[in-house]
C-alpha cells in the first residue's frame, strides 16, 4: 500500500546507498530495511540493499520503498539523507541481496542510461 505524503507524478530512477550520493537534489526509489525508528524528530534509519544507512524524514513499518529526493549533507558529516515524499510497503520478507543485484544491474552502464534512462 502507498502512502502519499506530497504530490509527486514523475519517472525517478531505483537506487542504493552507493547511488545515492549521485543524485543530490533529485527523487528517487529506495528499497529497504527499517533499523532504528525515532518517534519524537520523525525519522527513521533504513539500510539500502548495499548495507548503507539512511536517515528518512518520515515514520513507516518493515520493509519499505521510499520515493524522496536525495540531501547529502556536507563534509565533514556527508550523512546521507532522503525527503520522503511516498513510502511503499514492501511487506516482512523481502530479499534484499536480489533487490541488491538488480539495482546494480540497473546501473550497470550498459543498461543505465539506454533502457533505465539513468544519467550519472
């Protein structure tokens, strides 16, 4: 189920946390795992299918998929941080090492920008 938390109708590339950092100022989907939950500030930290962790703005359940736009803070923290502008729930049991593979292979420059449309 989709929960939609601002308006947004546009095509946004699937990321990790590597690939993340790549698209500051843009939205994009991100597949994963809720870790730590922080009811009082409303953010949650979420681990990417490549292990990375994430701080959303927002509050959710297990496995999810957040559409936000990409904050990287800057140095010295370089915290990686997403806006969430609509979260899907990805159920109990999702397999983050597959979602890990295809996201790589999305971003394999082969694929990227003539079948994903993904510009680095």
């Amino acid at each position: 189920m989709t929960t939609p938390i601002d308006d947004y109708n546009s095509i946004s590339p699937r990321v990790n946390g590597e690939f993340l950092q790549n698209f500051n100022g843009r939205f994009v989907l991100l597949p994963c795992e809720i870790k730590y939950f922080e009811p009082d500030i409303k953010s949650v930290e979420v681990v990417a299918s490549d292990a990375i962790a994430i701080t959303l703005i927002t509050s959710a359940t297990k496995f999810v998929e957040v559409l936000g736009q990409v904050d990287v803070q800057p140095e010295p923290s370089s915290e990686l941080v997403l806006h969430a502008t609509r979260i899907t729930n990805m159920g109990n049991n999702l397999d983050l090492a597959l979602v890990q593979q295809v996201i790589v292979l999305i971003h394999d420059s082969r694929f990227a920008d003539p079948v994903f449309g993904i510009e680095h």
